[in-house]
C-alpha cells in the first residue's frame, strides 16, 4: 500500500527550509485539537478507575459506556438506540479506516465516495480497501455541500460525508440529509456521516443522520451509520472515545470483525468517558469559547463566523505562499487547502483552528490580518 503524506508532514516539509520570525512566539493553528484542559471532574473519574488496568476490557465495550452513550444520543438527537445499534469504539479515526475495511473486503471491484476536501483518514482507508475512490467536491458556491448525483453515486458501494464539516466548517440541513438517506436506500450503498464536530456549534444544533433516517421513515437505519466522539466536545482527545451507530444488521457482523482487532479501550478510560458522555454543562462551557473566538475572528479579520466546528476556512490568493509568509513574517502555523483536497478540485484556502484561549487568539488573528 502506498498512502499519502498526512497533511501535518507535507506542512513540515513546506516550512522546513524558512527560518521564523523568533522575534515571536510560535503560535500553531493547524490541529484540531482543543488547547483547553480537560474538565477536573472527567480527569478525577480516570484516576478513580485506575485499579482496573488489572483487567482485561471487553471489545464491545462495557454496558455503562454504551448505556452513557445511548443517553447522549437520546438526549442530543430524540432517537432510542437498541444495544445491537451502537457499538463504543477507541475514537473515530480507527473506525474510519478499518471500517471501510471490513465493509467491503468481499466486494471484488469496490467503489468509495467521500467529501473533498476532507479528513485525510477517507482516503487512507480507500487505500487500505483497494477500492476505487470518488473525490464529492465541495464549492464555495454551494455553500461547501457535495452534490448529490445519481450518475455517480449509483456504482458506489460505501459514502462518507461530513456534517458539520472538517474543513469548510458548512453545516447540512435535515431536508439535505434526508436526500442523502434517500440516494443511499436507493442505490443501495452504505452511508456514513461523520458527526465529530456535532457538539461544536454557535446557536443552531446541527441535525445527525439518524435523524434524517427516521425522517423518511427508515427507523431500522437500513445502509445508514454515524460515528461521534469526545475529542471535541469534552477536550479529550487522549480518551478516545468515540462509537458508531445505525444499521444493526451491518453492526453484527462488524462487531464480530472487531473482536480481531485489538483496538479496546482500556477500562480506565471507558469511565472517565462516560462521565463525560453523561454531562452537558462543560460542553456548553466549551461552546462558549468558541463562540467568543469567532467574533474575535469577526472584530479582527471581518469573516461571517460559520454556526459549526472551530474552523475559519479563509479564501486566499495563493494557499502555500500565504502559509509560508505567516511562518516567517509571524511565526505562526496554519494548514493549506490543498493538503486536504485532490484531483482537478484545488483549495484556495487556509484552514485556520480557533483553539486557543481569547487573548492567544487575538494575537494569532492579528498577525494573520497583518499579513493578509
């Protein structure tokens, strides 16, 4: 297998050879990754749980995670989940690249689609599947959802999308997603929608998959899944905690699958996730930050702040140069466009992580503007 350089080592590689201004000091808005310490209560839970390192977890995970899980689910999206219909998982980055895997290892031509631009582990997964990859670009025009096209998703056999989106930060309607459900019951594809940036949001709740399932009356998630996890919501992405959820006939069988794989989460970190699953109050605290770092980001750089994620997806000239100018005029690290795209479709962006505190992003978005 020959998988691409992850955007992060194709950024290392641009900047190597530039020498930054160290005048000052280095500011890095590339990784989405939350720079809030994780809630006291959450840590305290892990310490707690400790003593059973003893213990081997089960690779189902145990029943007061998906129990904890199952009640986020209830309460965020109004939808009853059965045991048979979610499955805990090590994150969602596992998932999405073994998945893929073991959803079409039988198929002997097999077809996968997802959003372009997007979170790298689609295609590495493609790769991994030696299946054939169809790129659903998004544009600016309209407003960064893929186009549904019969033509094209007729041949496939697995879809990825992802609303609220990494990295265009473009939230999906309920009617669009419901379109999404209809094409894939129709075509007779599996669907998945990756919801890890559901719980990062300004005012409107972005609506899940599941929900537009139920909306057409697919109430058995026939061909539909999702994945959630933490890492966002909870500023724990050392947890790793995350599941997958919808079709349970597709879950049997991927669940005997996973029993090979090795990739349980270690008990002490099954209960400190579900406290964190269980309690809504520091995710709203979390929301709260974000929202202030985006009219920080509307005060400093006059963007319209998206509703979703903790992303600015900025259009510019020229995505490496505007890069390469931040890190040796400014010090500053954000990611280029065209690192998380492909084909003929080329990002004019930089993508722009807001995960720091007030005051680090005031001087992280002033050096930007400086420079722009």
């Amino acid at each position: 297998m020959r998988f691409e350089q992850y955007p992060f080592e194709k950024l290392n590689d641009l900047l190597k050879d530039i020498e930054p201004n160290n005048e000052l000091s280095p500011i890095n808005l590339t990784i989405g990754e939350p720079q809030f310490q994780t809630p006291q209560f959450i840590q305290d839970e892990l310490c707690k749980a400790t003593h059973f390192l003893n213990k081997y977890p089960k690779s189902a995970g145990e029943q007061f995670l998906k129990d904890a899980q199952k009640s986020f689910v209830k309460k965020r999206f109004g939808i009853d989940l059965s045991d048979e219909e979610i499955i805990p998982t090590f994150g969602t980055r596992e998932v999405l690249f073994n998945f893929p895997q073991f959803l079409l290892s039988d198929k002997p031509s097999p077809t996968m689609a997802f959003t372009n631009p997007f979170y790298q582990i689609y295609e590495g997964a493609a790769i991994a599947s030696k299946a054939k990859a169809i790129h659903l670009n998004m544009e600016k025009e309209n407003n960064f959802l893929a186009k549904i096209e019969p033509s094209v998703l007729k041949e496939c056999d697995l879809v990825i999308i992802n609303y609220p989106n990494n990295p265009t930060s473009a939230s999906a309607s309920l009617k669009y997603l419901t379109k999404w459900v209809e094409v894939a019951l129709e075509y007779d594809f599996v669907l998945i929608n990756d919801e890890c940036y559901s719980e990062i949001y300004i005012d409107k709740k972005d609506p899940s998959l599941l929900e537009a399932s139920i909306e057409i009356g697919n109430t058995q998630f026939k061909n539909i899944l999702v994945v959630n996890s933490i890492s966002k919501r909870s500023s724990a992405p050392s947890l790793r905690s995350g599941f997958i959820a919808g079709d349970a006939k597709i879950l049997k069988e991927y669940m005997r699958y996973r029993t090979y794989l090795g990739s349980a989460s270690p008990l002490p970190l099954q209960y400190a996730s579900a406290k964190a699953w269980s309690d809504e109050d520091h995710v709203k605290e979390n929301r709260q930050r974000y929202k202030k770092n985006f009219e920080i980001a509307k005060e400093i750089l006059g963007i319209t702040p998206p509703n979703s994620t903790f992303y600015i997806w900025m259009e510019v000239e020229d995505d490496l140069l505007i890069t390469k100018r931040l890190y040796h005029e400014k010090n500053l690290k954000v990611l280029p466009g065209s690192f998380l795209s492909r084909g003929e479709f080329k990002s004019k962006h930089i993508r722009i992580a807001l995960v720091e505190d007030e005051e680090k992003t005031k001087e992280a978005l002033g050096r930007i503007k400086e420079v722009l």
